[in-house]
C-alpha cells in the first residue's frame, strides 16, 4: 500500500506542478530528468569531494548522495533553461499575439502542463523504485533488531511493498549497482541475522592479520564493534560509533579492508556457513598454534643423545618456563605473528634473567611440501623451515626443532 501511496503522492505534486509550470517548462523538465538519470553518476563523482564540507562526512554517506546530487544539479540546469524559453514563449502571446490567442495558449498550456507533468512523476515514480529497491537491498538484510531508526523502518516498508506489487522487476530494469554491492550486503545480512558466526568471522585466514596491526587495535577493542553482532546494535548506532567513523574516514584502512573483502566473497561467505575455506584449507601451516614444550625437548634429547641428565634438566626447566607462553599465528596473507619468543641471555651475573620474551612478525611461502619462513625485529632477520600436518607443527630454527600444537 504504501508504494501505491508514495505513486499518488508523486503523479498529484507533479501533476499540480506541470499546471503551475506550463507545458514548456515541464516539457523541459522532463527532458532534464531523462539527462539527469544518464549523468546522475558521473556528475555526482565530480560532485563527491565537496560532500565532507556539506555535512557528509561519512564515505558511505558521501558515495550514496553523490548520484543524488548530480541528479538534481542536472536537473536544476534544464529548469533554468526551461524559463527563458518559457518567458520568450508567453511574450509573444501576451505582446504580439491578441487577447484570443492569449487566451488560448494559456488554456493549452495549462492543461497539456499537467498531461506532461504526469509524465515527470511517473519518470519520478520509476527512478525512485530503483532508489528503494537497492536502499532495502541492505536496510531489509541488516535490519535484524526492531529497534530500527524511523527512516529504516519507512523504507523497509516500502521495499516490502514493491516487493509484494511485482514492481522489482522495474527497478531492476533501469539497470543495477556493481555486484560486489549485493555480495557486501549479503554478507552484512547473513552476519546480522546470525550472530553466532561472529567469531568465526574475526578467525577467517584473510582477515586475521588485520587484527595484529597496530593502526586496527582501537577498533578491535571497541566493545561495540565486537558486541555488535551478540548486542544488536543498530547500522545507524555502528555507525555512530567514533572508532568505525574513523576508521570509514581513514582511506588507506577502508581501502585495505574493502580489497581483501572484495577479493575473498565467494570464499568468505561459504566459511562462515559450513566452517571451511575452499581458498585456504589446502595451506595447512595456517592458523593458530602454541609451542609444545614437551614434545619440543622429547626433540631435543632424541636429537642429541649425549646430553647428561643433570644438563637436560636444567634444560627442560628453563624451557618449559620459557616457551610457556609461545604463540604463533599464520594468516592467509602469507604473514606470521609470533608472540613470547624466548631469546636466551648469557648468565654474566647471578640474578641476570635467563631470558627474555619478543614478539616477532614475518612472512611464509610455499616450498614444495614445506614452507620458508622470514621473520624480522629491530633489524635482526631470521629464515627457518617448516612443515605442517593437520594438528601439528614443526619450525626448524637453527639447530633447534620447535614442535607447535594447532589451538584453533
């Protein structure tokens, strides 16, 4: 019903404006609105960077508004355009032509002023189905929890409607937004509308060296970012929210983020239904590991059997202290991230500590059946070899053999 009612309200306004108006400067109209729907985008892009002066901030609210304001722009020229034409038109009438033919052209213009403003609303009436149907592509999808802002739940409403009058169809004719459009707002409204996959998403391989970096931590942090899903948070309150506005203000973050979205959706989506990545299983080194400290000096002693007991228990104490708290993660993006590394000190002095702890950041590749290792602090560079089973993992660093458990 309320599409109808949005219909009515279009074809009476511009009805009542094509009388006001005349026939020329609707007739004019109609042709901008005809140019303004072709060069609504390209005219918006030229349009786009002033949007942040104007109060839009937000680059999603900037990339929404600037088709709309190269629409009306463009539109705004032919009405200009429409008057002096109109103005020439009704001096000849009212100057040279004659009371009679005055009259009569103010008669036609009039009423054939409505006929054609009925044109522009239903013009009007057509692009904004098109408007609605893309809007509540997402809205409708992400709208998970009834606390939805007035506006959202309009527009819901009115793409229900559409829905329900078969006028999608028409909308989807006028043409159709890039698909990775669609595939972010599947994503969006399967992550809203099941929450229970939100972990699995912060675990997904292409994303979780983003977590690591230092510029993401106050994102990560936010309780409103990683509540959203469990809390039912709004869109519009996320969106609100100063570490999401900073990071969407932030080109170079928005623009990582988008790229490894854009590169893994087909993929993403199929993990956090079934738990498994197509793309990335068959690398087995990925994902998060602990050092096994135990099967780490069965290694050694196997390896070098003429250590006296007194020595290897010494060295097991120190080493199970030690790689305690050892932790590896390996992304999809071929990086590592090492944290508690033990780097063993010489005991100069009594209460000297035996070690301390470092975190350690690196790259992989693929070699054969194993994996070559780079790692880098303060610019000291390591190269170690791997080899990953499904549960276990084994880094030869040197002449030592770290032995890691998968943990995830």
């Amino acid at each position: 019903m309320s599409i109808w009612i949005l219909a009515l309200l279009m074809m009476v306004s511009t009805a009542l404006a094509g009388w006001r108006l005349g026939a020329i400067r609707a007739a004019i109209s109609f042709v901008g609105i005809l140019f303004a729907a072709l060069l609504a985008v390209p005219v918006g892009g030229l349009v786009r960077p002033l949007l942040p002066a104007l109060g839009a901030g937000n680059p999603i609210y900037a990339w929404a508004l600037a088709p709309v304001a190269g629409f009306i722009l463009v539109s705004i020229v032919f009405k200009v355009i429409g008057q002096p034409v109109h103005n020439k038109v009704e001096h000849f009438y009212k100057y040279q032509a004659g009371d009679l033919r005055l009259a009569l052209f103010e008669r036609l213009n009039t009423r054939l002023g409505i006929c054609v403003g009925l044109l522009n609303g239903a013009l009007y009436f057509i692009l904004s189905t098109f408007l609605i149907f893309n809007l509540t592509y997402w809205t409708t999808q992400v709208s998970a929890g009834s606390q939805q802002p007035l506006v959202v739940r309009v527009a819901n409403q009115l793409g229900n409607d559409l829905q329900a009058a078969r006028l999608a169809r028409m909308a989807c004719g006028l043409g159709t937004l890039p698909a990775d459009y669609y595939k972010l707002a599947d994503l969006s409204g399967f992550l809203m509308q099941n929450p229970q996959v939100g972990p699995r998403l912060a675990e997904y391989p292409a994303l979780t060296s983003l977590w690591q970096r230092d510029d993401f931590q106050p994102l990560v942090q936010d309780a409103t970012v990683t509540n959203a899903l469990t809390s039912g948070v709004s869109l519009g309150e996320l969106l609100q929210d100063p570490n999401v506005r900073a990071f969407l203000e932030n080109q170079d973050q928005r623009k990582l983020v988008t790229g490894i979205l854009q590169t893994n959706l087909a993929d993403l989506m199929g993990y956090l239904q079934t738990g498994k990545s197509a793309k990335y299983d068959g690398q087995k080194i990925i994902g998060r590991w602990e050092l096994n400290p135990v099967v780490t000096l069965a290694w050694l002693r196997q390896s070098n059997p003429r250590i006296p007991a007194s020595e290897m228990k010494l060295v097991r104490a120190l080493w199970t202290k030690a790689y305690a708290d050892t932790r590896l993660l390996v992304t999809g993006d071929n990086q590592f991230f090492v944290q508690n590394l033990p780097k063993f000190l010489p005991q100069t002095q009594p209460d000297q500590p035996a070690f301390k702890l470092e975190n350690w950041k690196g790259d992989w590749t693929t070699n054969g059946d194993a994996y070559d290792l780079h790692m880098a602090l303060n610019g000291t560079d390591k190269f170690m070899t791997a080899k990953a089973e499904d549960l276990r993992l084994s880094i030869k660093d040197g002449k030592t053999l770290l032995v890691f458990d998968r943990t995830d």
